[in-house]
C-alpha cells in the first residue's frame, strides 16, 4: 500500500472512531442529564475536573511520544528498539497511573470540600481514581500500534470503551436510582450516589478498554516478524529510553495542561461564584429562574448551574467545534511543506481554505443553534425544565461566539505546521488569565451570573483569536485576510437561522415539537445550501464540469 493510500486509509478509521465515540458519548450525556439534573451532572462533571489535569500532567505526552520514537525506530529498521519502547513505556505508564489513582483518592475530599465547592461530589471522585491508571496504560498501547501505522487497535478500543462507558453508566446510576425509590438509598444520598454509578460505569470502560489492548498486544501481531527481528540492531540502554520518553512527553503534557485550563477555572469559580452573587440577590434568581432556585435553594444553586453548563451546554457545543476540528486538516501537511519553501503567500491561500471550511460548517451550526437553543434544549431534556432554565442562554452565548473558538483551534494547528508548537501554549496563557478575570468578574454579577462562564469563554477566546492573527500575519511578512472568506458564509448562516427561527415559530407554530424541530432545520438547510452556493460559484464548478463530462459522453 503507497504512503498516500496508508495515510488516508488510518485519517478514515481514526475519523469513524471518533464520530462513533462521540454518538456514543451523546447517548451516554443526553439520558443521563435527564436522569440525574443539573445537581447530579455537578457531581459527575466535577470528578471529571479533577481528573483531566492529574491525567494530563502525567501522561498527556505518552502517546504522541511513543508514536514519534516507535515510528522513528521502525522506519530505521531498528524493531527490537521499537519493542523495548513498548516495555518501557508500559512500566513507565504504570507507575505514573498509580501515583495519579493514589493522588486523586488522598485529595478527593480536599478537593470536593474546597476546590469545587461541592461536598457530595466526594465519592464521584473517588470512583474515577481508577481511570488514570488505565488510561496511562491505554496511552501507551494506542502510541504503540500508531507509531507503526495501525489504528485499528486504537479505533477498536476506543469504540469498546466508549460502549460500555454508556451502557454501564447509565445501567449503574439507574440502579441506584430506582434503589432510592424503593427505599435502599436515603433520599438526600440519591444523586450523588447515582452520579458515582455513572462514574464507576465511566471507569469500567476505561478498565475494558485497557484490557482489550493488553489481550491484542499478547495475543495479536504487531506485523513484527522474527525475521525481522533477528536483522534488527541492538536496542538502546532501558534506561536511556526512558529518560528520552519522560523528556519529550513533559513539554506537550505542560502545554495540554495550559491548553485545558479553562475547564479547571470553570470548576474553581463557576459553584462558589453563583453562590455568593445568589446569596447576596436572591430576588433576582427567584424571578428570574423560578424552577432551578426554588428546586436547589441559595446553598446548591451554583453547583446546579455548573452541572447544567458542563453537562448540557457544553457537551451540545463540543459536537460543533469536533466537526470543525476536521474541517480544512488535509490543508495542514500543505502548509508545512509550503511554509518550508519560503512560500509565504500559498502558505496564507492555504490559511485561508482551511478557515473557509471552519466558517462553512461552523457559522449555520453556531447561529441556528443559538437561535433556537431553547427549543432545543426543551426537546432534548423534556423532564429538565429547570436545567433548560439556565441552560438555553448561556448556550445561544456560547454558540454566537464560536466561530472564535473554533478558529483558534485552527490557528494552533497551523503554528504546529510552520514549527511553532510554543505559540499556542503562550496565546493560551493569556486566554486563560482573561478568562479567569471574566469569569470572578461576571460570576458575581447577578445579571450576567449564569451565563458568566460562557460570556468569559466567548470573550478569551475572541482576543485570543485577533492576537493569533496577528502574531501568523507578523510571521509571514503578509495579512492573510481572512474577511473575504468569512462574509458569504457569514450572510447564510444568518439566513440559515432567521429561517429557522420563523420555521420554528411562526410557519409551523401549530405543529408539536419535533416535526415544527424538522421542518425549521430542513428550511434552514435548504436556505443555507442555496445562498452559498449562489454566492460562492466556486462551488458549483464540480457539479458543472460533471454535467459537460456527461453531455460530452452522450
């Protein structure tokens, strides 16, 4: 197989794994936000938070560096390096998931009591501990088999684990839910118990995975063959590999703690924010969001609103900003290639195709999903009122700002083509300074409070986003323009929405939810495609050239 039709052939199955996994991952969200509210997705969401910054200290750079050193060593030839690097790295990955597990159970109570502000998430926590002990392991595996070009193990067990992760789940905190109906669990002991389900039923299929991993590795072949092996040179000392592994994977795993500290910040101020400003104005949340206070009170009303924003708002707005992640990526080898050559002005034609797609998919998803963010929260958590209460601005917020967000990811993607891996860690500093100031800012503002954290997120993001353009500018001696590419894009994803809005609630207003749902999406579909393609010819030219070579066939 040619390097080309092996390199699309692995973007295909990583690609089919990741869609799955986040399908799978909505069937896990969805139901169990309306099983367990906005306070017990608070629980839930807070064992996550602590999770992924221990995670990835420890181990956020095992895979990408076991990927580089094992493909670097096959590609010499050198097997038996490749094969030590496994070992190594196991070993490696196991002590540090020990030393994670351990750290999260001796600080879980600390970090519910104080850091999150949410006593009852104790035992959510203590149920995750696990995960970074398989999820080091995982990393390893997954490195290994990608650093030989084979994602299959890689997809395969991300599709197992993302399985059980929602069967398990949901069947585990429903249990636990159906026992406080029936008395075996005290009432006041419910959610938090049955969130911890749902993280166990998150832990076993981490465990699952993990396993399925180790019995490839003894069981299946690694297309290493002995012949090769005995032609392979000597490995290197353990100890120096070692050494070599925990070297490179520190740097990526700082910049993915920087990368991700939004999160973290979210779960240190968005609780005790909303707490004291619901302290201090009662009234006004009594007015304003009747349902969510008079079901929380003052005391959990914070946690209510986190475990909403992370559990529903943010898990419905990932969808999107996933999508445009993919968008534009085959423009990146390009750049790279282009950038090396001193290209400069093809580098920012590039630029500027892979900004065109971000703005394609992401301007009608993000204006027509802030249009209609109430409906469709509505119809999504039909038995979460409450939640949906706080929920649908914060979301229209989050969406009408995500076009920066997405861009961002794209802009860090293209500092990783022409060799700058440093600046995103850097522009991302100062995104997570401001967003810290935002969120103590509007957190405590009794108006703007429940939609703090998504104003603050919009807000770092936008000046993240004019200062990563500008920095891209300034290094390539030129303005890659980026309006040319935004305004028709731009013009129907606003069509899009309008459409649907009117769809929604004026031309099948007599209709009951998901068909007046259907009919707004399919409008605004239909608007979007025809304005683009009457705006942008450009796209039209395939279907054109398609009709001559017919007609010049007949």
């Amino acid at each position: 197989m040619s390097v080309k039709n092996s390199f699309l052939k692995n973007t295909l199955i990583l690609f089919a794994a990741m869609f799955l996994t986040k399908i799978i991952g909505a069937v896990l969200k969805i139901p169990l936000t309306n099983m367990l509210g906005g306070t017990g997705m608070g629980y839930f969401s807070t064992a996550y938070s602590f999770f992924n910054p221990v995670y990835t200290v420890l181990a956020a750079g095992l895979p990408t560096v076991v990927t580089k050193l094992t493909a670097q060593s096959a590609a010499r030839k050198h097997y038996k390096e490749a094969r030590k690097i496994k070992k190594v790295s196991i070993v490696l990955s196991v002590i540090l998931g020990i030393v994670g597990t351990i750290f999260i159970l001796l600080f879980a109570k600390p970090f519910a009591n104080f850091a999150a502000s949410s006593p009852d998430s104790f035992w959510s926590v203590i149920m995750i501990a696990p995960s970074v002990l398989f999820c080091c392991v995982a990393a390893v595996y997954r490195g290994y088999y990608e650093g030989l070009s084979n994602m299959m193990p890689t997809a395969l067990s991300q599709v197992i684990e993302s399985v059980i992760k929602a069967v398990m789940g949901l069947f585990l905190s429903w249990v636990v839910i159906l026992g406080g109906k029936n008395g075996y669990v005290p009432d006041e002991k419910v959610l938090p118990y049955a969130a911890a389900a749902a993280v166990l039923g998150v832990t076993l299929g981490e465990l699952i995975g993990t396993v399925f991993l180790i019995l490839r590795s003894k069981f299946g072949s690694d297309y290493i063959s002995d012949e090769k092996l005995a032609e392979s040179a000597a490995p290197s000392k353990g100890s120096n590999l070692l050494k070599n592994i925990m070297l490179q994977s520190l740097p990526i795993s700082f910049g993915a703690v920087i990368i991700n500290l939004g999160s973290l910040i979210d779960l240190l101020t968005i609780s005790g924010g909303i707490k004291e400003a619901c302290i201090a104005d009662p009234q006004f949340f009594i007015s304003h969001f009747p349902l969510a206070y008079y079901e929380t009170g003052a005391g959990d009303f914070g946690n209510f609103v986190y475990g909403s924003y992370t559990g529903i708002v943010l898990s419905l707005f990932m969808i999107i900003t996933s999508l445009t992640s993919l968008v534009g990526k085959s423009a990146l080898p390009i750049i790279s290639a282009e950038y090396e050559q001193q290209r400069y002005q093809e580098v920012c034609r590039q630029v500027n195709i892979l900004f065109s797609g971000i703005f394609l998919i992401g301007l009608p998803l993000c204006f027509s999903l802030s249009a209609l963010s109430e409906p469709v929260l509505s119809l999504l958590y039909p038995m979460r009122m409450a939640e949906v209460s706080v929920s649908s601005l914060p979301l229209s917020i989050l969406c009408l700002g995500g076009i920066p967000i997405s861009v961002c990811g794209g802009l860090f993607s293209v500092f990783q083509a022409v060799g700058r891996s440093d600046l995103p860690i850097k522009l991302m500093i100062i995104g997570s300074i401001l967003k810290l100031a935002f969120n103590i800012l509007f957190l405590h503002i009794s108006y703007t409070a429940v939609s703090g954290a998504a104003i603050s997120t919009v807000l770092s993001h936008a000046s993240v986003m004019l200062i990563g353009i500008s920095v891209l500018n300034k290094k390539l001696g030129i303005s890659c323009g980026f309006m040319h590419t935004f305004v028709k894009p731009f013009i129907a994803a606003a069509s899009c929405a309008l459409s649907a809005l009117v769809s929604y609630h004026i031309l099948f207003d007599n209709f009951n939810a998901i068909i007046k749902m259907g009919f707004s999406v399919v409008s605004g579909g239909t608007i979007y495609f025809v304005l683009i393609l009457v705006m942008d010819k450009r796209l039209l030219q395939p279907v054109i050239q398609h009709l001559h070579k017919k007609r010049a066939d007949t």
